[in-house]
C-alpha cells in the first residue's frame, strides 16, 4: 500500500463514520497499521497501530487524534437533509471511480438516502438502477456488467449535475480534467 492508499484509506473511513456507518475497531486498527506501514506520519499513528485486542475500546478516540493530525476530519453538513445529499454524492463518487460495487453502492442510495429525502427526482436514475441489480435474473435478457456499466454512468451523470452553491464547491468526479487538482477539496 503507497502513502497515497493510505491516506485514502483513512478519508474513506472517516466519511463512513460521519456518515453514521459502523466501524469496528478491528479496521479502525488495521487501517492505523496500514498507513505506518505506508510512511504516513503522525504522532498517533503508532499508539493506534499499536493497540492490542484488550485496548479496542480506545480506537476510535486515537483514530480520532489520528484524523486531526493528518487534516483529515471530516464533518458532514449540520442539516439532516444536506447531510443525507452529501452521502449521496459521497457514495456516487465511489461507484464512479471503482471503489464500491453498484449494486452495494445505488442499494445504499435507495435504503439509506432516497427514502429519507422522499425520492427526489435527482436521485431516481441510481434508485432505478438499484432496482434493477437488485431483481436482476440471468434470464432477463441484460448482462450484470451492462447494469453495473449503465450503474456507473447514472452516478457520473449525477454527479456532473450537482449543484453549485454561490460560495464554494466541491467536485467528486472521478477524473474530471476540468477539476482533477481539487478532487473532493473545497474551491471558491
């Protein structure tokens, strides 16, 4: 694992925890060690690592101190709907660049977030997409990869589609030439 995947690997969990997902503290502890292993240098960094399986209970405070160390804390909006939308994007950027599988990622989309915000139209593409891994049958005449493929292209589409606040913005397109520099950063 590169310093980069580390440092990767310590955002996402960091989200997945905003976001309210559980995170043992087995992965809490394996992700510490994983960066160590990978350079990564923080002063917490090797308590974390470090903890034994009688300790676990003090992962998620150390992880904590790590994500402070590293600038890596994350914080979702205040407001439950805007934190609802930002799972959303959150979750389409992942399914965008590979890193979770459609139908895992559109399920979560539909269960977790759809439901709440009372099925928007903006998310519909990604709840008919997860509708249709989730009822996908070999007899039905479309391969898994084309769902997953057409998956992807819904949460690129919708990801291109989100909108701009008058102050900042965020892009979480996987790729974009446009904005490559300031992946998942703030801009003005």
């Amino acid at each position: 694992m590169t310093r980069d995947d580390a440092l990767k690997q310590l955002s996402h969990i960091a989200h997945e925890r905003a976001f309210g997902r559980h995170v043992g503290s087995d992965r809490l502890i394996q992700a510490g060690l994983d960066a160590l292993v990978a350079e990564v240098d923080s002063p917490s960094l090797a308590m974390s690592a470090g903890l034994l399986r009688s300790e676990e209970s003090e992962a998620p405070a150390l992880f904590d101190q790590v994500l402070e160390e590293l600038g890596l804390v994350f914080r979702p909006p205040g407001d439950p709907r805007a934190a609802k939308w930002a799972m959303a994007h959150w979750i389409a950027g992942q399914i965008a660049d590979g890193t979770l599988d459609p139908a895992a990622g559109t399920h979560l989309i539909w269960s977790d977030i759809a439901y709440d915000l009372g099925y928007p139209e903006e998310l519909q593409s990604l709840v008919s997409c997860a509708l249709n891994l989730d009822e996908w049958e070999e007899s039905s005449g479309v391969s898994v990869e084309e769902l997953n493929r057409e998956t992807i292209e819904a949460a690129k589409q919708f990801l291109r589609k989100r909108p701009v606040n008058d102050r900042f913005r965020v892009c979480w397109i996987p790729n974009c030439s446009d904005c490559e520099p300031t992946r998942g950063k703030l801009t003005r």
